[in-house]
C-alpha cells in the first residue's frame, strides 16, 4: 500500500536520485553520495519553512515518488492562496502504474486542506508525455512561463 508523506533527511539520496532519473535531470543533478551539501541545506531551509512541503511516496518502506509543494499567498484572485506543484518525480521501475495520479491526487487534497483556490504547475516543453499526463488530470496549458538561469 502507497503511502504519503513529509520528506524526513533520510530520504534525500532516493529523493536526489529520481531527480537525476532522466535526460534533463541528469546533466544537473548528483546522486552521488554522500551528497552535496546543498542538497542538505535546501531540505533544511524547505523544512523549516511551514509554506514548502517536500512529499514522498512510500510503498513498503521504499521512496518510490517525490514531489515538492509551495503555498503561495496572492493578492490576485481576491487574496487566493495557491498551491504550486514541482519536482514531480516517480521511481523508474514505477512508472506507467499509477503512481504520479496518486501523487496528485493527494498533492491537489493537500492543497485544498491549506485553502487553496489554485494549483499550478510548470513543465519542461519538451516533456510531451508529462504534458499529455496533465492534461489528462485535469490542467490546462494556459500560461506560457519563462526561466532565467542565474
């Protein structure tokens, strides 16, 4: 059975390990271990913050998902909080068995409980099958987002 939950530090290496899991994520990431202390800090900094919540997926005490949500507070939309959903990752040997739709639909509950109005997203362009995946769950491609690398 899948559960889900907040992220403790020692699930880091399987978290930074799907992150590094696939074309894109591989030229940026480092799974090697032990792992590069910023990894740490950006858990520790993501942890203390009561807005960020990094989640896992759990399916016999393996981490076989991740995903990060950040509460947003906006003025647009009468003062509407939103929920923005990154890092969405699912353990290779996982995939296509439902576990994103899982993740989702408990990301989007989570979301919900916080009072949110909104969920969002961004995806790189050239993943077609995630595209097709959101889609499927219900967002629409509504808004074209940009990125600058500093």
């Amino acid at each position: 059975m899948i559960i889900f939950r907040k992220a403790v530090a020692s699930d880091l290496p399987a978290i930074v390990a799907m992150l590094a899991d696939d074309p894109l994520g591989a030229g940026r990431e480092d799974a090697s271990l032990p792992l590069a202390r910023g990894y740490l800090d950006a858990f520790n900094a993501i942890d203390a913050d009561p807005n960020q919540l990094l989640a896992v997926a759990v399916d016999s005490g393996e981490v076989i998902g991740t995903l990060q949500i950040s509460f947003l507070a906006g003025l647009s939309r009468k003062g509407a909080w939103r929920g923005q959903i990154e890092a969405v990752r699912v353990a290779g040997h996982r995939r296509s068995g439902g576990v994103g739709r899982l993740m989702f639909e408990w990301a989007i509950d989570q979301c919900r409980t916080r009072g949110c109005r909104l969920v969002q997203l961004t995806t790189d362009k050239g993943r077609a099958d995630a595209h097709r995946f959101y889609e499927n769950l219900g967002f629409t491609g509504s808004h074209l987002g940009y990125k600058k690398t500093l």
